[in-house]
C-alpha cells in the first residue's frame, strides 16, 4: 500500500479555541479509516482541513505526493469531499449539478460510474428535479455522488448514512467497502455510528479535544468483530473515560 | 399560550449588532439614499419652482418604498417559516404582527427622517410656503409603497410562489453552446439567480425611478425612451449582482475540486457578457426614440458604475485559490 495521506501536526483555531491541536494521520490506498469522538471533536474541520476547504493555523498536508498549501490543484486532484445537503445549489438540478462538478474536475460528461451510483442509491428519477424540491435523503444521495464523481483516490465523507434509507445506506456502504477493497480508493469517514466503523474501517481513529486520543488498526478491529465481550463502543467509552 | 410576537426578531437583531459596522450599512443605506434622493428632488420644486419635481419626488417614494419593502418583508417571512425558527410553533398571526410591527417602526423613523430633513433644508426656500405639501406628498407615498408591500407579502400564497422555483421558465431560445464546457450550467445557475432577484422586487426600485424622471406632460415616445433605458439598465445591474453571487456560491461548492481558476473565471463572465448586448439592443432604440446618442453613454457610465462591483466581487471570489498551481 502506497501512501495517500500524510498530515503532520495539523493546528486549527476558531478565534482563541483551538479545534484541532497538533493532529498527525496517515492514510494508505485500500485503507478504510473511520474517525469518531463526540460533539464538537474536530471531526468535520479535519475533513474540511484535508479538502483544503478551512484554514490551517499550522501544520502540513501531502495528498498524493503534492502539498496542499504550495500545490493545492495537484493535491485536490486526489481526493473527493461529498457535498454537506445545505450547500447544495437549489437553482440547479441533479444532473446539471453533476455536470458541472464534471467540467471543474476536467471531464467532459458526467462519468458513467457516477451515474451507476445514481442507480444504485435510486436517485435517477429525479435527477432532472431542481434540487430545490429534493427531500435531505435525496440531497444527502447527491452530495455523495458529487463527492465520488471520477472515483479520486481519497474520499472525504462526514456522516454520509445521515437521511439516508436503510436501503440505500447499506447500497452506498456495500459500494464504499467494494471500492476500498479494490485497493485503489480510501475513504476517510467521519461518523457516529460505531458499527459502520467497527464493521467496515480497516482504522479506527479516536478524535477529542482537537487531538487523536485513540486509533485502533485492522487486527484489534478483527478481535473485536470476534469476540461479543468487546465491542468500538465499550472501548471508545473506555478511552474516553467514562 | 403561543407569543404574539415571532421570537425570530430577537435573532434576527442580535445577529445585525454582532455581525459590524457593514451589516448597519447594508440595511440602513438603501433607504436613506432612496429618502435623501426623494428630498432632493422635491427641492427642485421647492427653490426652482420646476413644479413637476415633487410628483416625481412622491413616485419615486411611492416605488422605492415599496420595492425596499417588499424585498424584505418578504426574506423575512421565508427566513423565518423556512429557517432554522420553522418548525417552532409559531401562530401565523405572530409572525404577520411581528412583520408589521417592523414595516411600521421602520416607516415612523423614514417619515421622521424625511420631515425633519425636509424642514431643515428646504425651510429658507422661496416656495417655502408649499413644504407642508411636500411633506405630505412624500410621506403619505412612503405610507402607501409600504402598505402596497405589506399587502403583497402577507397575501395567502405570496411566499409559496416566491420560495418555490418552479416556476423559473427555461429559454424559449434554449442555445446550449451558450455554456462554456469548463463549467457547465453555471449560466444556467447565474441566469435562474438573476430571474429570483429580479421579481423579489428589482424591477420596482426601476419602475420608481423611471416615473420620478418624467416630467408632467412629457410626450409618449419620450416615456417609453426612458422606460426602456432604465428598465435595461436596471435589469443588467440584477444580472450582474446576481451573475457574482451565483459564481462566489459556486466557488464555496467547489472548493474541495481541482479547477482552474482563470477558466472559472471566463466561464463566470460569460452570462454578463451575452446579457449587456441583449440590454445594449433596448438601449439603442431608446436612444433612437430619445434622438440623443449621448443616452447611450450616459447609460453606460451608469450601467459600469453598478456594475463594478459586483465585477470586483466576482474577481475576488477565487482569490485564495493559486491559479499556477
């Protein structure tokens, strides 16, 4: 496995409060990395830190081989953030959304993947809807596509399974494991729920305070899997210290 | 017990004194320079004796007043049945008294500001004796603009055809090459944005000012010159401010993508640059109905010092992105 990411300690405040407090992670291809903690953690700043979308009060980010802040077109090109439902552009529709997600990525039509996806989370038939009238779910669904659009190496999800139908979250978690399995493309997800984590993620990373308390790697997780004593919640209860 | 007021108008008030200086600015400027422009006028009347100025000056009230109003009423009650106070149980009522209470506190200070100014400046002036007239024609066209938007707003219906886009009309022309391939349908965002802006009450303020600058008796053709070029001039300013604010959305969209930023950059001037011939056609046969081809100039020293900055706007949406990158 070759690496993807590598942030070396990432520093971010909001006024005087820190959020995020000499965070380091890395990530391989074909790693799946879950990243949980409570309310308020950093959890969201990191991702929207990595996607180049925050500012960085200090530290450093290598996506791909490219540093963010001196090469920051070269470093996006690895990696893809799904859109929060509320930034969505209401005056546009799906498919004209997509598109132009497209053309700013360089391709000239959406991708036919892209629209394979759009078929396995059931959202085709109202591609053509202004965004304006789409329910969360179906925002939700659009902002995973735009974050997948012409599969880049590194995908950047924070609670994707929000509003999601339990149909279509276990379609997009089926597709997500199946795609990090084929060694090309990571996910880094930022979640509450534990028993994607547990289940899914190759790594677990503890986030509190705006500092990696606790990471587990791929064997613990096996044990866990394995033994019904042990369970992420109990030991991320533990680390927490409560 | 539900409250009579909307609890919303405490956020809304916090919000405007923590968010600065500028946010005062935005919201008190627009009316005072509609109320000051109004005064000015009417002193056409009042130390040259042109004895049209003061109707234009009461029209110009009448629409500027109600344009103002209406476009915030109106934000107002979406914000607040859509937003994040939506789903709190709230009686209609409450929200339509709250609504009220505000046009109304806000009409008292313009009417307050208006006669205290117009007292003070046009006091000394030679048809001195006609301001109690004046006052009068300005004031009660600032009661009845804010009246006539009040009405529309709270009409059962009004914010439902407003918020719900739906009835944005594609081109009748649809020209598809019209997009540039670098950032599809980003016209089409800029042009449905423009279409939102321009019947929340853009066309109003036009209308406004196009009657105040018609003198009583002026000939048809001369109206319907002036119609035209204000009403093109006032379109192309709504195409340009809406034109930067859909690029800076799509900018904040696309934050996390690799683009180009000087192909962005072309791409978000695209839809100005087919809009300013189209509004450049009505403008020359207003100036041919006019016979003066100075109008075309004059329209267009307007027209660019609207339009500056939302260009400058629009230039610096990408300015923390590294176009060498």
């Amino acid at each position: 496995m070759t690496g993807l990411l590598r942030a070396t300690n990432l520093r971010v405040a909001y006024g005087d409060v820190p959020v995020l407090d000499g965070v380091d992670l890395t990530l391989a291809r074909g790693e799946f990395v879950a990243l949980i903690g409570p309310n308020g953690a950093g959890k969201t700043t990191l991702l929207r830190t990595i996607a180049g979308i925050a500012p960085l009060d200090g530290g450093h980010i290598d996506l791909d081989g490219h540093d963010l802040a001196s090469a920051p077109r070269s470093a996006k090109q690895a990696i893809g953030l799904a859109i929060d439902p509320p930034g969505l552009p209401a005056l546009l529709t799906g498919r004209e959304c997509l598109s132009l997600f497209a053309g700013a990525r360089g391709l000239p039509t959406i991708p036919a993947t892209t629209l394979a996806l759009g078929e396995t989370l059931s959202l085709m038939p109202v591609l053509d809807r202004r965004i304006d009238s789409y329910s969360l779910g179906m925002r939700q669904k659009l902002g995973i596509m735009l974050g997948l659009l012409g599969e880049p190496p590194l995908l950047l999800l924070d609670e994707p399974f929000n509003g999601l139908d339990p149909r279509s979250a276990l379609a997009f978690k089926t597709h997500l494991v199946s795609l990090v399995a084929r060694g090309d493309t990571s996910a880094l997800l930022a979640t509450h729920s534990l028993d994607v984590a547990e289940r899914h993620a190759t790594h677990v990373v503890l986030l509190m305070d705006g500092r990696v308390r606790r990471s587990w790697d791929t064997a613990e997780l096996a044990a866990m899997r394995e033994n019904p004593q042990h369970s992420l919640e109990k030991a991320m209860a533990g680390a927490c210290g409560t | 017990m539900t409250a009579p007021w909307h609890p919303a108008i405490r956020a809304d008030w916090l919000v405007l004194r923590r968010t600065g200086p500028m946010a005062w600015v935005r919201v008190l400027g627009p009316p005072v320079l509609l109320l000051i422009g109004c005064i000015a006028l009417a002193c056409g009347d009042l130390y040259a004796g042109y004895a049209w100025c003061l109707a234009a000056a009461a029209l110009l009230a009448l629409g500027g007043a109600c344009g103002i109003a209406h476009q915030r009423l109106l934000d107002a009650l979406e914000r607040w049945r859509f937003g994040w106070c939506g789903a709190l149980p709230i009686a209609r009522p409450a929200a339509a008294s709250t609504l009220l209470l505000s046009a109304t506190a806000a009409l008292v200070a313009s009417l307050a500001f208006t006669t205290t100014l117009l007292f003070g400046i046009a006091a000394p002036a030679p048809q001195g004796g006609d301001l109690p007239y004046a006052v009068a024609a300005i004031d009660g066209a600032l009661v009845a603009g804010v009246a006539v938007a009040a009405i529309r707003v709270l009409r059962r219906g009004a914010l439902a055809r407003v918020h719900h886009m739906d009835g944005i009309r594609e081109p009748l022309l649809a020209l598809p090459w019209l997009n540039d391939p670098r950032l599809p349908h980003l016209l089409d965002w800029q042009r449905r944005a423009a279409l939102v802006r321009w019947r929340r009450g853009g066309s109003f303020m036009a209308v406004g000012i196009v009657l105040a600058a018609v003198p009583i008796g002026a000939p048809m053709v001369q109206v319907s010159a002036l119609v035209l070029l204000v009403l093109s001039w006032s379109w192309l300013t709504v195409v340009m401010r809406a034109s930067a604010d859909a690029f800076i959305s799509a900018v904040r969209l696309l934050a996390a993508v690799p683009w180009n930023v000087r192909s962005a950059r072309m791409a978000a001037l695209r839809y100005p640059l087919v809009a300013t011939p189209c509004a450049l056609v009505f403008v020359v046969v207003g100036a041919a109905l006019l016979r003066h081809g100075v109008v075309v100039l004059l329209w267009i020293v307007c027209t660019g010092a609207a339009s500056a900055w939302p260009l400058v706007r629009l230039a610096r949406a990408t300015r923390f992105a590294d176009p060498r990158a």
